[in-house]
C-alpha cells in the first residue's frame, strides 16, 4: 500500500493536470453540444444539434466533402514529394546537410504569416505568380478568389463543357494544397531521413554485391523496411489535414470551395454564436478522424513490416 500511495502521490501532478485540461475540457464540450448554448437562456435538446448536423442538406457534409477533398489531394503530393526528396538528401552529395535546413524551414515558421505571404503571392493583381505567367504570355488566375473547379478550367481552356459532377476540386482549394505541400513536406522528409538512417547499410552491400540495381535496392529493401516510418508519416498527415485550420482560414476564409469542417466549427462558434452547434460539429469531426485512424490501422496492419 506504501508504494502504490507512493507512486500515485508522484503521478498526481501529471494526473490532475490532464483531468483540468484534457478530461474535464472533453467533457464540458460534450455538455455543451447537449443544448442550444447561447449568451441567453440555454435550452436542453439532447441530440438535436447531432441529429441538426446530420440531417441531409445540412452544412455538415458539405463541409466535410470539402475536408475528405483536401486530405485526398493534399496528402499524396506531401507523402510522395516528401520521400523523393529523403531519399535524395539521403545519398552522399555535397551540401546536403544545407538542402535539409532549408527544407525544414518552412514547419518552423509561423504558419499565419506564411499563409499570408502565399495570399499575397496568389493574389491576381499584384501577385507574384500572376505576374510570371503574363511574363511568359499566359492566362492569369484567379487563385484563392476562384471558385471553379480545376477540371472545369482546363476545359473551359480547350473549349469542352464539362458535367458538373466532373468539375473537380475549385482552384482555391488546389492553391492552398500547393502552399500546404510546400510548409510540411520538409517536416515529412526530415522523419523519413530518421526512418533511412534506421536501415542496416549491411543489407544494401550485401544486395549490391548480389547485383541489384538502384531501383531493386529502393524496392525490395528501402520500401519494405521504411513501411513502419511511411505509416506512422501517413498517419499523422492525415490527422493533421482533416482537422486544418490556420492558413485555410487565413488564406481563404473558408470561401470558393474551401469551408472544411473546422471553418464551419469556427464560423458557428464565434460568427453566429451557436456553441452547443459548434460543439457538436466538433465531436462528429473528431468521430470522423477517429474512425480513418481505425481503418488506416487495420489497412496497414499487414503491411507494415517491423
């Protein structure tokens, strides 16, 4: 009994810090999505603002269209550009301690002022971007302010009339792909450089010697022993795209296509005042980044190799 009051008596610090700031927190919200929560008198309505959410027409799947868009595009390029790039600045070049330093800098900025910057630099009139492609004799775009979908564009371009069920994702939400490719690709290549560095390099004397090619060493070594490092780099990415926020909000305002479900928590929040909707909202999105994390771990269960 002396050492279990003993080791207890050492946990509760941690213990009561998590109960105030995680539990009670988790909680309360839960509370809160049981009622009509204004400034006002609050009404209880059980699962009302649930079942509000959920009922087709609601802004909740459209919303949530949107997000399940922008995880779709965004995390493939950061996945696959993030692991060419380790695997490059992995082999024996010169300066490539350099490369990695510049190519983490982007995680470590702030995330608002980046966003910021890339907004101005999509901006069509003065921006950046535009002003290279009139350099080089093209159309300029709309960017952030274009609500159009990418594959409507391009056949607008060709002079084909598209289906509105093949417009595709609008240009706004293409553009804020690119910028988030371009801040957390660094951070997904510098956990893939850790993942390289844990595979034996007696493995790939012994397959050169045997004589394998680059490609047979990347496929049948690099791949299968990277699979732990891949599954936990897709795992968090895609944690972390369902539930963005910041340079969504910053560069967009959740306008042209670009509402996820964290915008639309927002704007019922603190727009239209609606917290026992709000809180809501956010419960069914943490179930919904619940559920994929599930199924991502049952998908990679036997594929990854240990």
């Amino acid at each position: 009994m002396r050492e279990h009051a003993f080791a207890y008596a050492l946990l509760a610090p941690a213990l009561l810090l998590f109960l105030a700031f995680t539990v009670f927190p988790i909680g309360f919200g839960f509370y809160i999505s049981l009622h009509n929560w204004r400034l006002g008198p609050r009404e209880f309505l059980g699962l009302g603002n649930y079942l509000r959410a959920l009922t087709p027409g609601s802004e909740f799947w459209p919303s949530l269209g949107a997000t399940l868009t922008y995880s779709l595009l965004a995390v493939p390029f950061q996945i696959s550009i993030a692991l060419t790039l380790a695997y490059l600045l992995f082999q024996k070049i010169r300066g490539k301690s350099l490369f990695r330093v510049v190519m983490f800098l982007p995680w470590v900025t702030s995330t608002v002022a980046t966003a910021a910057v890339w907004a101005r630099l999509y901006s069509p009139d003065i921006g950046l971007i535009n002003s290279v492609l009139r350099g080089l004799e093209l159309r300029p775009l709309r960017w952030l302010l274009e609500d159009k979908g990418v594959f409507t564009l391009i056949a607008n371009g060709l002079g084909v009339t598209l289906p509105d069920w093949l417009r595709g994702p609008s240009l706004a939400m293409v553009a804020v792909v690119i910028y988030t490719t371009w801040v957390f690709v660094g951070y997904n290549m510098t956990l893939f450089l850790a993942g390289l560095g844990n595979i034996p390099g007696e493995m790939y004397e012994a397959a050169k010697i045997d004589g394998a090619n680059g490609w047979q060493l990347f496929r049948h070594i690099t791949w299968p022993l990277l699979s732990p490092t891949t599954f936990f780099v897709v795992l968090i990415t895609v944690i972390g795209t369902l539930k963005a926020f910041n340079h969504i909000w910053v560069m967009t305002q959740g306008d042209n296509g670009t509402q996820t479900a964290s915008i639309l928590i927002y704007r019922q929040f603190y727009e239209f005042q609606r917290a026992g909707y709000a809180s809501a909202l956010a419960f069914l999105l943490s179930a919904v980044i619940l559920l994929v994390t599930i199924l991502q771990n049952r998908a990679a269960a036997e594929r990854v190799n240990y």
